[in-house]
C-alpha cells in the first residue's frame, strides 16, 4: 500500500510517496488440532445456564480425559445425565408410592415373621390356634392385631383346602395369583387391601370399624369353605 504527503513550498508542489511492503501469513498446519477439544467448542446457549448435576458431570468427564489422556464425546456426558435423572426420578417414584401403599409393594420386602411374640418362622401356620388369638386381641380391644390374626385364618383355610401353597415370605400378590376361582381371588383382594391399608399402614381402628372388617372376612371364609 502505498501514501501520499503533500507538502507545499513557495512556487512548487512536491509529492512524496512512501511505499510500505506487507508480508502475507499462513495458518499453521496443525492449527485444527492445537484448537480443538471440548476446551475450544462453544455452544449457544440461548441464556440456559447448566445446572449442578451437569456441571458436576462435565468435571467430572474432564478430570477423566486429564487423568488417562482421551477425549469424551458431550453426546456420551449427556447420556449419563440422563441416565441419572430417569434413576432419580423413580427412587422418588418409589419412595411416595411406598408411602402411601405401604411395604407390600416392596419387590424385596419380607413379610414381618414376628407378632405378638408368635415366630411364624418356628410355628405351622396349619396348626395354630388363631382363634383364640382372635378372640383374645378382640378382648383386650387390640383391633388391629386381631385384623391380622383375621387375615391369616383366610390363609390358614386356604392353605389346608391345597388352594396355596403357604410360606411365611410370600406376599398377598402371591396368594392371589395361586388362587383359580375368580370370585374368591376377588374377596381375597378386597379382604387383602383391608388388611395391608390397617397393618402396615399401622392405623388405628374402633370397634365400629372393626365390626365391618370382621364381616368381611367372616364372609370370605364361608365362601372359602363353600368352594373348598
């Protein structure tokens, strides 16, 4: 490029011009490689800001390539994102639906082998004197106890009639899957969320409410020897 001084003196014109030489540069060959990695890609955000769980993986993923010297795709960090929130989402899922329902949806649940000092471990469910634990949990007003005593009469009767198998570690979702006839595998749920909702949601029933329990029940184990 070149530029032009004037300079004016009395009677003449004089006109420098200087010349400046420019030397044309080049891109390095390994330019794309200096200049790439996660370090040099940015994103468009569009004003979202990462949150803790991202930030945490992206170190994380980051500290990994510094420690063994290779690079991890975004797409691979993404994915274990979302990995972590499916999982976080159904622990919540799970926790409030065993909250509200109770240890009998729990898939590793074992039922309670212990009650009233009575190990169902140790004893025969077919040889024990139910009702007289009935009658006495009744007498000391111990409603739910006795609905418990209530509902392993169910399955006592079934158990001697061969309609299931008994094991003190199965659940009621086992029992009711061993059952053929149609309408006692009704009652026997009906009968089953009855005593689940006052066990092992553990809440406290009068007598009036008791009374209408104990119809219920008395009603399956009539149709239980009916069909048995």
């Amino acid at each position: 490029m070149s530029q032009v001084h004037f300079a004016f003196q009395q009677d003449s014109l004089s006109i420098n011009v200087e010349h400046n030489v420019y030397q044309e540069k080049a891109f390095a060959e390994n330019f794309n490689e200096k200049y790439s990695g996660r370090d040099f890609e940015y994103e468009d955000m569009e004003g979202v800001s990462q949150n803790f769980i991202s930030r945490f993986f992206n170190w994380f993923f980051n500290m990994l390539s510094e420690l063994f010297g290779f690079e991890v795709n975004p797409g691979i960090i993404k994915t274990f994102e979302i990995i972590f929130y499916v999982l976080m989402t159904a622990g919540a899922l799970f926790v409030i639906i065993k909250l509200l329902f109770g240890k009998e949806i729990s898939t590793f649940r074992k039922p309670e082998a212990t009650i009233n000092n009575w190990n169902l471990q140790e004893e025969t469910l077919e040889k024990t004197d139910l009702d007289s634990l009935l009658l006495e949990a009744v007498k000391n007003k111990n409603y739910r106890f006795a609905i418990r005593y209530l509902h392993l009469k169910v399955l006592q009767s079934l158990s001697n009639r061969g309609m299931i198998a008994w094991h003190y570690e199965k659940t009621n979702s086992d029992y009711k899957k061993e059952l053929q006839d149609s309408g006692l595998k009704k009652e026997f749920d009906r009968a089953a969320y009855l005593f689940d909702y006052v066990w092992y949601g553990e809440f406290t029933i009068d007598e009036a409410a008791f009374e209408g329990v104990h119809l219920q029940f008395n009603n399956l184990l009539n149709n239980i020897e009916k069909n048995g």
